[in-house]
C-alpha cells in the first residue's frame, strides 16, 4: 500500500484549500446519510443530510449541518424539534427523494410519528428525536446542535454510508 507523506506548511503562512481539492480529500472519509424530519405548520418536512455528528453523551447531544442553499431548511428551522431517521441499506431511493428540492416527498410513504410528533419514514434502521439547542451559521452551512429526547433502531440489518461519491450499504 502506498503512501503519500504530508505537505508541511508553516504556521504563519496560511496556504489556500480549494474547495474541489477539499471535496476530493473528505470523499475518503465515509458519512452517515440520514433523513431529518420535522413538522411545521401541521404538516411534515424532511431532507437528506449526510454531515450528522454525536456531539456529547453526557447530555446528549448531536448535530446536523444542512446546506445554506437548502429549499427545505428554512421551513425547517423554525421547528423546536426533528427526528433524525437512519436509512437503512436498501433506501437508496428514499435518500434521493429527500435530496431533491420541491414537491411532496412524502406521497405514499405509510408514516408513523416519533413521540415528539415528527415523521418516522417506513424502513429505517434507527431513529433519533432531538429538541434543537442552538442553530448557527458556520461557513455555507447552517449547523443545528440538538439534544436527544427520545431514540430507537429497528429490525432493519443494514445502514447507509456515503464513500466515494457513492451510497454503500454496510452492516
């Protein structure tokens, strides 16, 4: 296996990272893919996040970063609480479904709520219900820190990652 050694830099002297150089690099990391959910004004909202982190257990608490340029966040973020629905392995398509700006995502999908009161997606392979703490704007995400209220997994055996540029199914 090869290697390639780190560049030094100085710590006086800022180097530039690009963004595809960025991009590039972190594809090497794999992210959890999950599907947040909430309901405003009676009726439910949901998009796909891929930068969800456990921040503490003692309180528990975790975060979600969501793209500035999300149509769905600022319905969203006026929520006192979401869920965060883990997908499973096979739900590849309820993934790009949530990803996707407009319309109604959730059409036809048989729904249960979280005991908060949010969407639970059919499949999923675990579920988080969080009281949202402090939302901040970091870089060009918006960073929602939440405390856990509630959470559960399910039957299901298999859950997403994001690696490569491509969803993979991992036990």
């Amino acid at each position: 296996m090869g290697t390639t050694s780190p560049t030094r830099r100085h710590a006086d002297v800022e180097m530039p990272v690009s963004a595809a150089t960025l991009r590039s690099v972190l594809r090497e990391v794999p992210t959890s893919v999950t599907v947040v959910t909430a309901t405003t004004g009676g009726r439910p909202a949901g998009l796909t996040v891929g930068s969800f982190v456990s921040v503490s257990l003692d309180p528990p608490l975790i975060g979600i970063f969501v793209d500035e340029k999300s149509s769905s966040w600022p319905e969203m973020r006026n929520s006192d609480t979401f869920t965060v629905n883990v997908l499973a392995g096979d739900q590849q398509e309820l993934c790009a479904r949530f990803a996707t700006s407009g319309g109604d995502k959730f059409a036809g999908l048989p729904l249960q709520k979280s005991p908060l009161g949010n969407p639970l997606l059919p499949g999923i392979a675990a579920w988080i219900d969080c009281r949202v703490e402090e939302i901040r704007k970091l870089g060009d995400h918006h960073f929602a820190l939440a405390r856990v209220a509630d959470l559960g997994t399910t039957a299901a055996t298999t859950s997403i990652v994001f690696h490569r540029g491509a969803l993979h199914a991992v036990p």
